[in-house]
C-alpha cells in the first residue's frame, strides 16, 4: 500500500460477556416437552449432605479452612463452593458419601489428571485430614442455608435441540460461511465446556485464535495508517503503536475504515432467540 505505515498487532485480552445461567436457562419449548423445575435445572435441586454424620473440631476445621485455601483455593475457590476452574465441591457426591476420608483422602492425593486436578500425595496425614474436616463442614454449612450456587454447570445450559443448531449454522444463522465443524471448530466442545464455550460461541474476542479488528486511516496528510484496534465508540477509535502505545483519533479529524472480522458475531447478537443460542450450543457440543 503506497504511503502506507503498517503497525503490528498485539495481543489483547478481551471482555468475556457475564451470561445469567437463569437467563440462559430457560427450557426451549421447540426442542424439549416441558419438565418441571426440578428436573430442568440442576441449580434447582436440593443440596446434597453428608451421608454420615461426622463431627470436627473447630481447631481442625480452621486448620482445613487455611490449608483448603493455600491448596485448592484457586480452583475451588477458598470456600470450596466453586472457583476459576474447579467444581463446586459443597454440593459433590465425593464429599457427600465419604466417611471421614475414606473416599476424599485417595482422591486428593492421586488427584484427576485427566481433569487437570493434579496430585497432592506430599499432603501431610493431618494436613489432609485437615481438608476432609473443613469439606464436610462446608458441605453442611451450605446445606443448612440453602439457596442456589455461584457456578454454572454445562448442564446448566444443556436444553437446546443439536439438530435444529446445525440447521441455524448452515442457514439462518450463517455461520457456515466463516466456519467449518471439520475445520476451525473441530473439538471445539473437548476445548471449551459450558459457560466458557457459550462465551465462545456469542464473543469471542480475546480467545485464542481470534483475529483483532484493525482500522485504516487516511491522515490529512495524505499518510495512510494500518494499526489494531485497541478502543472504538461514535467519537472516536484507539489504535495501538508498534511499542504498545495508545493512540486516539478523533472521528471527525480522520477518514478511518474498520475491519472486524467478528462484527457477524456482535450483529448475530441482536439477532439470536432464546432457541437459537440454545441450540447453537446443544450443536457446538457435539464437535469434540
């Protein structure tokens, strides 16, 4: 391009969209006969309890609370009620049929490595004891309050018809045209489960393999400017320098011309019904 000034792209770290998993929830009329609550939504079941009653200390379940934390926190979250990556364990069958270690303190020190939980066999006799006392007395805490959960499950979202999705892609939707379930989305439902891969599926940008938009601009000096997009609104665009740097433009100052390739995702976002996302997403699952 002549007079042209290249910018090179540089990674950033997109804005994942919060979805309601009640919202999302919704039984679809189309794909399913209606059930009732209890069984449409895992949410909506009671909590589960320890099968057998067992009594700690309360130095031992502070004990627990502090190496849970340090330990498992990050995944489980410090309260054990679900975290980053793992499961929500104050409503696990794991914990609720085990007697005082006897399931648990296997588990936790071979770990799930096919699951990315990896092994804690340097765990302490009373470390893991430790944990075994505060998952129980969670797992009890939470049982007597009641409520819902913070986490959504896949099968949380697991209410749309596959078929009907693969019709959407090929059709309606569009899809087709960007996407191939032989090609780009092949084993997308083995990469991304659940929430994570509903994200996927209504914005993606910032996931691995997305292409950054970039503007052209055409400077008053005649200069031509290709940089990627950092920031944009009806004012103004933000590009990037090749150190990283933000530069702004103002929309009235520039002739500018943007290429998003996911602006068909941010347009299907007006577009989609109810059982159409869910749908999509019954069919998305099938491409493992």
């Amino acid at each position: 391009m002549k007079n042209a000034i290249i910018l090179p792209t540089l990674a950033i770290t997109g804005i994942l969209i919060g979805v309601s998993p009640g919202a999302f929830a919704q039984p679809n009329p189309q794909a399913r006969p209606a059930r009732s609550q209890s069984t449409e939504s895992p949410a909506a079941r009671p909590r589960p309890k320890s099968a057998t009653q067992q009594i700690y200390s309360a130095a031992q379940l502070q004990e627990g609370e502090a190496r849970f934390g340090s330990q498992c926190g990050f995944c489980h979250g410090k309260d054990a009620a679900g975290g980053e990556s793992g499961p929500d364990l104050t409503r696990a069958e794991a914990v609720a049929q085990d007697s005082r270690g006897d399931k648990l303190a296997p588990l936790i020190r071979a770990g799930r490595p096919n699951a990315g939980m990896p092994a804690f066999n340097n765990l302490s006799e009373e470390d893991l004891n430790a944990i075994v006392a505060f998952l129980h007395g969670q797992m009890d805490k939470f049982a007597a309050l009641g409520g819902g959960r913070r986490s959504v499950d896949p099968a949380d979202l697991a209410t749309g018809n596959g078929a009907q999705g693969r019709e959407y892609f090929n059709g309606k939707g569009k899809c087709s045209s960007c996407h191939s379930p032989t090609g780009d989305l092949a084993g997308i439902a083995t990469r991304a489960q659940g929430l994570n891969l509903l994200r996927r599926m209504l914005y993606p940008t910032g996931n691995p393999g997305a292409t950054q938009a970039r503007a052209t601009f055409q400077l008053a000096s005649g200069q031509t400017v290709v940089a990627p997009v950092a920031a944009e609104d009806e004012f103004s665009v933000t590009v990037l320098d090749p150190l990283g740097a933000r530069q702004t433009y103002q929309r009235s100052a520039v002739k500018v011309k943007i290429d998003d390739p996911l602006s068909a995702h941010f347009d299907q976002l007006g577009k989609y019904t109810d059982a159409d996302m869910h749908n999509m997403y019954a069919y998305l699952e099938t491409l493992k």
